[in-house]
C-alpha cells in the first residue's frame, strides 16, 4: 500500500510514467539509496544498462525533451564516426579497434538507445528482429540464387546484394 499512493493514498498519478517515477520514489527513500545512477547494474545487458541509465537521468530532467532532439544527437555521433573512421582508416585484420573509433560508435549505439526509448520501442527486441529479418532475407537471397543455378558465396557483392534487394521485396 505504502509503494502504490495512488491507488491507496492521496496521491494523484494518471500516466504511468508518473506512477514509475513515484515508486522510484518511495523505494529510494525507503531503501536509502544514494546517487542518480544508484541501482543500475553493471552486469545488466548493454542495451538495457543504457537504457536504465538514460531513465535515470531523465527523471532529473536531463533528456530531450523531443524525439527530433535526440534523432539529431544520433545523427551528429554518426558523423563522428565516420570522421573517426576517416582519420583511423581501414584496420589490419586481427588488428586492435582504434580507441576513438570504438569510443564514437559506442555513443551511437547509446543515441541509438535513446532514439529507440524516446520513441517507446524496446532498443533490444528490435536489435533482435533486425538480425531475424536479415538472417532472413540473407537465406532467402541463397535459396532465389541457387534456384538459378547460382552459389550465393560465390557471387561479387554486387549480384548479392541484388539477390539480398529481391529476399527483401519478397519478405515485406
């Protein structure tokens, strides 16, 4: 009863963000927790780490307020891939990743987080449908060339990328 004051006591919470935020709340002040960062750990996945990490800062008011903000930061740590990328080149097989470079595609992937909580869409379950869609298409691609007498493997990325286009019509 305590952890729910709007179904219980006097306190008013018509979203459900609004309902979070008060149970964060309650269990902060009842568990002495310390710190904006407090409770999220460092064993969770990396998706939902950021994920919580971002919430917690977002309910001390550090986050965009629009959805358009943070689809601007994604594209502004984009570009900083690529200068990254430009500056490191191509790395040697089995080489160490360039430091920068691994620096700029983690706040990418961390935009890209955002984005995806801004826009209520699980980062994780999507992360995981596009590897599906493209494992996917990648198997229907083989299957289209082998039924014209064709070893995907074997094909310049061109013509597998062609067949990759043509999985994918077929699958939308």
């Amino acid at each position: 009863m305590r952890r729910h004051p709007h179904i219980f006591g006097d306190v008013e919470a018509t979203t459900a963000g609004r309902v979070l935020e008060n149970w964060d709340k309650i269990k902060a002040g009842e568990e002495g927790r310390e710190g904006i960062f407090h409770d999220v750990g460092a064993e969770l996945p990396a998706f939902l780490r950021a994920r919580k990490v971002q919430e917690r800062a977002a309910a001390i008011g550090f986050d965009y307020g629009e959805l358009s903000e943070a689809l601007a930061d994604l594209a502004s740590e984009l570009s900083e891939v690529v200068e990254a990328v430009e500056v490191a080149g191509q790395p040697a097989p089995g080489a160490e990743p360039d430091n920068r470079v691994a620096e700029e595609i983690g706040d990418v992937l961390f935009a890209c987080v955002n984005v995806s909580r801004l826009a209520r869409v699980d980062a994780e379950l999507a992360l995981r449908q596009a590897a599906g869609r493209f494992r996917d298409r990648v198997e229907l691609a083989a299957s289209l060339a082998e039924a014209d007498g064709k070893d995907f493997s074997a094909l310049a990325l061109a013509e597998q990328d062609a067949y990759f286009d043509l999985a994918k019509e077929k699958t939308r």
